[in-house]
C-alpha cells in the first residue's frame, strides 16, 4: 500500500478513485507515563514516553486508513491528512484521526 500527503504520485497514473477512508485512534497514557513525563517536563529534555505513545497511535490510525483503503480495492491512499486531539475529562487521551483518498495506482 502506498501511502502519500500529496495529491499525486510521481511515476504513477491514478486509474481509479475509490473514496475517502479514514483512520482513527484513542490511546490514554496511564498514571505513571504522566508522572515519569511530569518529572521529565521539570528537569527538561524530550519525553520519550509520550513520543512512544504519539507514534503508536499515530502508526495504528494510519494502519486502519489502509485496511479500509485495501478492503475497497485500493493499493494507494493519497492527500492523507494527519490530526492529533487531546480528549478526555482531564485531557488524558490523545485522538489520532487520519484521513485520505483511496486510489488504484498503475
């Protein structure tokens, strides 16, 4: 599966569009990543654990958006567009929503 943010792919002809598929995610850092982060935030430096987290949900979301995109007859999914939200009573969960056309390429 060929995955693109832009509308086209050099080298390749879109013979066919299949729609517009979508990819999405809810993951919530538990007590301790929060606490570990907090120190981090405190002391300076990246938190890795929250980058961990922000990959993971990111790398399923867009997992998703290409089964659904595979499951039309598609082999690409172009103008895929990336959206991150935090959700929650206590902004304690991060939304990764992706989105983007389905294309057969040749």
């Amino acid at each position: 599966m060929i995955l693109s943010t832009t509308n086209t792919l050099e080298g390749k002809t879109i013979k066919e569009y299949k729609g517009v598929v979508f990819g999405e995610t809810i993951i919530g850092a538990n007590v301790f990543k929060d606490l570990f982060a907090n120190i981090r935030d405190i002391v300076g430096g990246r938190s890795g654990t929250y980058e961990r987290v922000l990959q993971e949900a990111r790398e399923t979301a867009m997992s998703e958006m290409s089964y659904r995109a595979q499951s039309l007859g598609a082999n690409a999914v172009i103008a895929i567009d990336v959206d991150y939200e935090v959700v929650g009573n206590s902004g304690s969960m991060l939304m990764v929503s992706t989105s983007g056309t389905a294309v057969v390429v040749e």
